[in-house]
C-alpha cells in the first residue's frame, strides 16, 4: 500500500551525545510525531538525516525504537563521512544542520515540509492545526518553550507528560522571556529618534518583524516554497543565525508570513549548556567555537545580509546553486524495518 504523507518533518542528528542525553530526546522526539500523527489521523514522514556518523556508535536507525503505523512512516537518510570530510571547516565541525536538513527537505515528499530538530515536541493544538488549517506560500512560525524533562529514568516519561511540564523559558516574535516575568515595555521613539539610534535598535525598526527567535525548531512551509528558496543558506560554518536568513529570503520573495499564537507551540527538550545556544550558555557555546576557529555568522553580518534581503525584495536570488540539498549525491536511505529504499 502506498503511503502518502501529508506532512513532511525533517531533522538532522548523529549518534554522538551532543547536549546529553541524545537518545533519550530523540525517541521522545520520535514518539511525540507517531503518537500525534495516529491520533489525529494526519499522515506524517519524517526523515531524519544521519549527519557523518560516528563510526564506533550504532547507527541511529538501531540506536532508536521505531513505530511505524498506518499513519506514522519514518526513514533515516544518511550523509556518509566522505561527504562531509569533503566541506570546508569539517575537522573542526562534526555536522552541518542546515546542509543537512536540505538534504531531507529536498527528498521530502509531503504538500508541506517542517524543518525542525530532534529535540522537539508539538502542543495538541498545534497538531490539531497542521491537519487542515496550512495554506500554499505561507510560511509558519509559533512560540517555542524550554523544559527540563526527566530524561534520566529508566522508563522515559510521555511524550503527553512532558508537554505538561511548566517551562522555563518561552521564545516569542519579541524574544526570549521567562514565565514569571512582566513583559518589557518598548520605549516610544519617534522619527526624529533614528538618527542617534545604534544599528541593532534602527534595524528593529527598518526590519519586518519576523519571528527568527527558536526558528530552527519550527519553520513550516510548502514544498514548493522550499524548493524557490533552494533551502537554507549552505555555508560550511557553524549555523548560528541561519535559520533565521531563510525567514527573510521568504519575506523577500513575497511568501506570507504567519505567526501562530500559544497554546499552538513547540516544546523544546532542554539540553546542556554550550551544545547550543542557551542565555545560560551563550559564553560557553562561542568560547568553545572562537577557540577551535569555527566560523559563524556574526549578528552584524546577519542584519547587514537581512537588510540586502528586504531592500531587494522579489529581485533577491536564492543563495544556492539548483543542486542544493546535495540533489546529486545518492544517498542510503533505510525505513524502520531496516529496508532500503530504492
């Protein structure tokens, strides 16, 4: 019987333990989309790309339990170490997300692709939305929120339980807050204000504002959108600010721009300090990148490219070549049974 997924969900790890705890995360991560998928009736492919795996750990396909069913398909799509050894920067970077996650993207075979991480779960509500509710050049942004799961048990918790944690911290359009705290208040400025205003602040207010805060863990669009785009930017550096380009070459290219409001969020499984970016962790995460001279996108570099975008407009070009998604390698892709897809 042929299976025909209606969503696309597509992630990118590899069987190293980055952040701690890895494969607990992952097989919530896994359980949250199967269980939600058979339980809304909305079918659903992920396709996890095996980023350079590590060659004294089992592959992720055996390292994880699958759950396969009528409406939950799953497939890991591996990236060999040649692949990567090729890329500039590859002794000091073990992976590179966002090549990666283009690779599932182009492969994707859903009316509407999800570019997330592996340490994701979806509110019910959100699901509840992505059945019937998605509309072709629109791309999709919500609110993520952190929390700190019991992943040290013997028996991992639910992926329901997990979503009813209290979090620690919640990413809006406006940025990062924590629960307990008042919403800052934005002081008025005035037109005669901008001339004395430093470039972040006048960038606030020449940018649309899109919702780039917690990006990489929920950018949801058409497949065709994707494919206009040619994916995100794929520089061999460490993918800081990234997630966020791709939002404006949407904006830029006339794709409407939605932000959908809690409870329809995106929870995130908290991770290490310094394996990612945390406010906790931020000196830690590029202390360790500026002393092992790994590249980044600086935020000056960041704004400076997103105002070329918006200025642009529709006459922006995709920063990729037509063989984005490594369209021209042929890549191992192996289903939860552990056949291998033609």
């Amino acid at each position: 019987m042929t299976f025909n997924p209606q969503l696309s969900v597509v992630a990118t790890s590899r069987n190293d333990n980055h952040g701690g705890n890895l494969l607990a995360r992952m097989q919530l991560f896994i359980d949250g989309f199967a269980e939600q998928a058979g339980r809304y009736g909305l079918p659903v492919e992920l396709i996890v790309v095996e980023w350079n795996p590590p060659p004294d750990r089992p592959p992720l396909g055996e390292a994880l339990r699958w759950r396969p069913g009528e409406m939950f398909q799953a497939q890991v799509t591996t990236v060999p170490a040649g692949i990567h050894d090729a890329l500039p920067n590859s002794a000091r970077l073990p992976m590179y997300q966002m090549i990666a996650k283009n690779a599932g993207i182009r492969r994707a075979r859903g009316p509407y692709v999800l570019a997330t991480n592996i340490d994701i779960l979806l509110s019910d509500e959100l699901f509840d939305y992505l059945k019937a509710g998605l509309e072709p050049n629109t791309m999709y942004r919500v609110d993520r929120l952190d929390v700190v799961a019991p992943l040290d048990l013997s028996v991992l918790p639910s992926p329901a339980a997990v979503r009813a944690i209290r979090p620690i911290r919640e990413h809006g359009i406006g940025g990062m807050r924590y629960p307990d705290e008042a919403p800052a208040a934005l002081p008025r400025r005035t037109w005669r204000d901008l001339g004395r205003l430093p470039t972040a602040a006048l960038d606030r207010l020449v940018l649309p504002r899109l919702h780039t805060s917690g990006c990489g863990d929920f950018t949801l669009t058409s497949r065709e959108v994707w494919e206009s785009l040619r994916g995100y930017p794929e520089w061999p550096i460490f993918s800081w600010h990234i997630d966020g380009v791709v939002l404006y070459q949407a904006y830029a290219a006339g794709v409407a721009m939605v932000n959908l409001p809690p409870p329809m969020v995106a929870l995130h499984l908290e991770h290490s300090q310094g394996s990612g970016w945390t406010p906790e962790g931020s000196s830690a995460l590029f202390h360790r990148l500026d002393q092992s001279g790994v590249p980044y996108l600086s935020t000056a570099e960041y704004r400076k490219l997103a105002r070329k975008l918006v200025r642009e407009g529709r006459q922006s070009q995709p920063v990729n070549g037509p063989d984005w998604g490594l369209a021209g390698r042929d890549l191992v892709t192996t289903h939860p049974s552990g056949r291998v897809a033609p």
